[in-house]
C-alpha cells in the first residue's frame, strides 16, 4: 500500500469536496484506501499492467499505471485524436 494511504487515521478526512451548491462531502482515508484497491483491483482484472496505458474522459478528478486525462469540455472527436495516439488499455469514462 502507498506510504500515503497508510499515514492516517482511517476515520481522517482525506478529501474534502465541495459541488456547485458548496454542499461538503468528506471522504476519510479509509474511504480511499477502499476505493483505490477497488479501482487497482478492477484494472487489473481487466489484464492492466506495468507499463500499460490508461486514459480517461472525464472531469480532472483522478492510479499505478501512467494516467492520462482529456478534459469533459473535448468534443468526443478531439478526445479520440488525443487519446488514441497513447494506445490505451482502457478508458475510463463519466457522464
């Protein structure tokens, strides 16, 4: 586990976020340490390795492998030319 994600206690706030409406949200390090085994346990499954290539259109709100990220604000043409010349191995993607 990153040294990082070991620092604290668990119930700590890692994150604190606020939405357009300034509503708070918190997310404690044992939160993340969750969420970030899941998404390293998801990649993998998904065949993700050293050295592989991840990419993601989505909001600047972000892994092991190198990460890549193309702003929401693309056209989806503009985020295909600028994300397929990284040969990615999976894309992630919000709505």
């Amino acid at each position: 586990m990153d040294p990082l994600l070991r620092a604290s206690s668990p119930d700590a706030p890692a994150f604190v976020t606020h939405d357009e409406t300034r509503a708070a949200e918190v997310l404690t390090f044992e939160d993340l340490r969750r969420q970030v085994a899941g998404v390293a346990d998801a990649l993998r499954g998904l065949g993700v390795g050293t050295g592989d290539r991840v990419v993601g259109y989505l909001p600047n709100t972000a892994v092991g492998a190198v990460w890549a990220s193309v702003g929401a604000d693309y056209a989806p043409e503009a985020a295909v030319d600028r994300l397929s010349q990284l040969q990615p191995m999976v894309l992630v993607a919000a709505d």
